[in-house]
C-alpha cells in the first residue's frame, strides 16, 4: 500500500522555503508515496511549478502573488473567512491577545505573526489519517500539523533563525511536543532553536536544502537577464522586499560607492511590503539609476551568470537559497556576517563575509570591483561547492518506518 504524505506550507509565494520544497517534492516522486499538499493561505504564484505527483488539497486556490493588489484582497478575505471558521472565536481572539502580549514584550510587533494561530485554527480539515505529515514551515502551517492533522508520524521544518525572526513559546502553545523530528536547514539554525527550546534536543536534527544544481546551471543559459545596457560592474541582489533582507542599508552602501566614483549598478530581483519605503529613500538619495529593484522574475539565473558580483547583506538567514545558487553559478559572493550566512561562506576562500553596516558593504564591493583575479578566484571556489544533497531524503522517509 502506499505511504500517504501531507505537506503543509504557509503560502506557495516565490521565496527561497517555496522553492526548497518544490525541489524536495521533485525528488520524492515515486509509486510507493500518495503526496499531498495543503497551502495554509491557499494562494502564491508558485503553485504552477507542482510536480503532476503531488494532489494539492485546498478547495480553492489563488494564483496571484500575496504581495499584489488582487493577492492582498484575497488574502483579507482568507483572514477572515479563517476567524469565523471552525467556530472558536473567543479563543482565537485569547490567542492573538496572547501573541500580541509577546511581541509587545519582546520590543518586534509583526502584524502577520498574530494570525497564524488563528489561520491554523480556520483552515480546513481533513477526516482521513496521513502515515507521516510534514510543516514545512514555522508559525501557521507547524501549529496546523500539530494540532489539526492526524498522522502516525509528524515532523517539522525550520528555516529560519528562530529568536531573531521573533517566534516566542507564547506564539506556539507547546506545539512541538506534536512532533517526532524537527528538522533544521542548518547547524546555526538548529543552536538558535535550541536557545529557545532546550528540551526538544532529541529530536532535532539537520536536513539541508536539496538544490538542483545542474538545473540552475541549464535555465542559467536560457534568454533574459539584464536589458538596460548598462556597461559598469553589476551588482546583484535576489530576495524579497522585507525588514530581514536590509536593503535600506544597502541603499546607504550605494550611495557610498556613488560618492566614491565607482562605476557600478546595484540590481534587486524580488518583490515585498517595504517596496514604496524602498523607492522613496532610493529617490531621496538620488540613486534611481544605481539601485534598481527589478521586481520578481520567473527565472533569475541569467542575471547570476551575468553579474560581477553578488550580495546577499541580510540581518539574518536560516540558510539562502539565493547564495547556494549563486555559488553554483560561480558568482563572487558577498554576505553579512550574521546567523545563516557565515555557515554558507568561508571567507576569504569561497566569497567574503562583511559588517552589516553602508561603510562594511561598500568596502568589501570595493575590495572586489578592484581586484579582477580575486573575484575569479572566489567565483571558481563557490562553483565547485556540491549542494545537491540527495541522502538527505533518507532521514524523511525513514520516518514511514
């Protein structure tokens, strides 16, 4: 008989979780697994990109990205149908009032973090009992898991650096101890979650990112990438438009490198809620032709194969799927020194590892943008990094017994 999978996920958006698990479902097709996914929103523009094994089990689905106009109606609507849901309003209400209290606690309010619990409590239900079910990421989609879905076994991904993300025990109500693993995507990831949850050390583990490494290098010679003929030194950035990714210091590092003189052009593929405070501070610094956001592309790898340099100056990372394929492409790298990053880059001899700070960013690019032979050197070391990982497939289906 076959092994009945449920993966549950937040959204289907494009970001770097939505695309590790599409690869991860790539490579679990075969005719012993029954694989279904739940999409915790039911919306995200990535939804297309499902392999043809995989039954997805929302009644209705939104294709439009959460970050559009018609995608942040439909996501209202998806809020409030889920408060009226499955009855239980008090409780929802105690439970925001709860997460509410956290954040005002711990100084970070993040609007989105107060309605996971109340998504999960309003989301569908499914009768049937699945032989292993998976959250695939932290807040709606492991209380979901945990307290919605029956299941022999159940495990849980965790992709991001836990404290600095602003998850708290107030959020999850003891969610974990529903869980037989809980996978982290890397060995920081995992110390952070354990800063918070010591006692969950026996069943956390590590399970990296599959990453199709051939195929980022074929789509990397499809047609596209840069159109503006720009004739400087190219800088490249690829994630979402958000507090983590730090962009507004990066802008400050641009008009560093400007008042320098350095003939170079920062380029943003990704979209997000901080894109209007974006644009206005790169017009206040007169920077609309040096830091361009380009917005969100169904395939960026042409733009890695045709820049000079890469960035990636986040404030924090579980483990980015922008910088392994990057690497992969044999891009000069370089990263702030935070949580995530420094595990993904050994300075100095795959890509450079620098302070998240505008003087810190601006003098590793202008480090490299002088020394041709060290970008190279840099690119080579990355593009020989082997990332595809696929033994790790054997600590999920171990779980099927």
């Amino acid at each position: 008989m076959r092994k009945k999978i449920l993966f549950v996920i937040n959204t289907m958006g494009r970001a770097g979780a939505e695309t590790a698990l599409l690869e991860l479902l790539k490579y679990l097709e075969s005719p012993e697994y029954e694989i279904s996914l739940y999409v915790i929103m039911g919306q995200g523009e990535m939804i297309g990109k499902l392999p043809s094994c995989v039954r997805l089990r929302n009644r209705k689905f939104d294709e439009h990205s959460v970050l559009s106009r018609q995608g942040k109606w439909g996501m209202m609507r998806t809020v409030c149908g889920a408060f009226f849901k499955n009855g239980g309003q008090i409780k929802k209400l105690r439970n925001i009032r709860k997460s509410f209290m956290s954040m005002e606690k711990s100084g970070r309010r993040q609007p989105d973090k107060l309605l996971w619990r109340m998504l999960s409590d309003g989301s569908e239900r499914f009768e049937e009992k699945f032989d292993l079910a998976v959250a695939w990421l932290e807040g709606a989609s492991a209380y979901y898991v945990a307290d919605h879905v029956k299941a022999d076994k159940k495990c849980a991904f965790i992709h991001i650096d836990y404290e600095s993300a602003g998850y708290t025990r107030e959020m999850d109500l003891n969610c974990w101890d529903a869980f037989d693993r809980i996978f982290m995507v890397s060995q920081e990831v995992k110390e952070h979650f354990l800063a918070v949850y010591p006692e969950y050390a026996d069943k956390a583990g590590i399970f990296h990112n599959l990453v199709d490494q051939e195929g980022i290098r074929r789509r990397s010679k499809e047609r596209g990438g840069f159109s503006d003929g720009y004739e400087g030194m190219r800088l490249l950035t690829v994630g979402r438009l958000n507090f983590q990714k730090a962009y507004d210091i990066a802008i400050d590092a641009m008009k560093i490198l400007k008042d320098r003189g350095c003939k170079v052009r920062w380029y943003v593929l990704g979209e997000g809620d901080q894109r209007k405070e974006l644009e206005k501070k790169i017009a206040a610094l007169r920077l609309k032709e040096d830091f361009v956001l380009l917005g969100a592309v169904d395939n960026p790898y042409p733009y890695y194969a045709q820049t000079d340099i890469y960035i990636h100056a986040t404030r924090f990372e579980g483990k980015s799927i922008a910088i392994q394929e990057a690497q992969t492409l044999g891009c000069a790298v370089i990263a702030s020194d935070c949580n995530g990053n420094r595990e993904q880059i050994e300075h100095g001899k795959d890509g450079l590892l620098c302070r998240l700070t505008p003087e810190g960013i601006a003098e590793s690019v202008q480090i490299l943008l002088g020394d041709e032979e060290k970008r190279k050197e840099l690119g080579l070391a990355a593009g020989r990094k082997n990332m595809e990982q696929k033994h790790e497939l054997k600590k999920l289906t171990e779980l099927l017994g």
